[in-house]
C-alpha cells in the first residue's frame, strides 16, 4: 500500500487496515514458522505496511493537536 493511497483514507479506515494488517502478520509469521510461507518478502512488505499506518495516524493526531492549540 502506497503512502498516497494511505492519505486519502478516513480515520475509521485507516484503523481497519491497521487491524488487518496485524492479522496478515500475525498469519504470515505462523505459516512461516510451520514452513508453509512461499515468499518471506511478505512479512517485511506488511511491516512497512504497519509502519506507515502508525505514522499517518500520528500525523493526524498532531495536526489535529496544532489545530486544538490555534
């Protein structure tokens, strides 16, 4: 997911996504840990993914404080 694409989604979006991207890792690192995982790549490719979430989230929270302050 692009931090583009990341952007233009809602508060509630964005919380959902982050919700499921903590289930993909979650099932990705089982099924690397049974030895069913086709391509490791993945586990870092929704880390990212994760990371990028938390900082969108982080910037709307203080956006919003700046907002608050004014």
């Amino acid at each position: 997911m692009k931090a583009s694409e990341i952007r233009e989604l809602q508060d509630q979006e964005l919380a959902e996504k982050l919700k499921q991207a903590r289930t993909e890792l979650f099932n990705l690192r089982f099924r690397l840990a049974t030895g069913n995982l086709d391509n490791p790549g993945q586990i870092g490719a929704v880390k990212k993914d994760i990371a990028r979430l938390h900082t969108e989230l982080r910037a709307r929270e203080i956006a919003a404080a700046r907002d608050q302050a004014s």
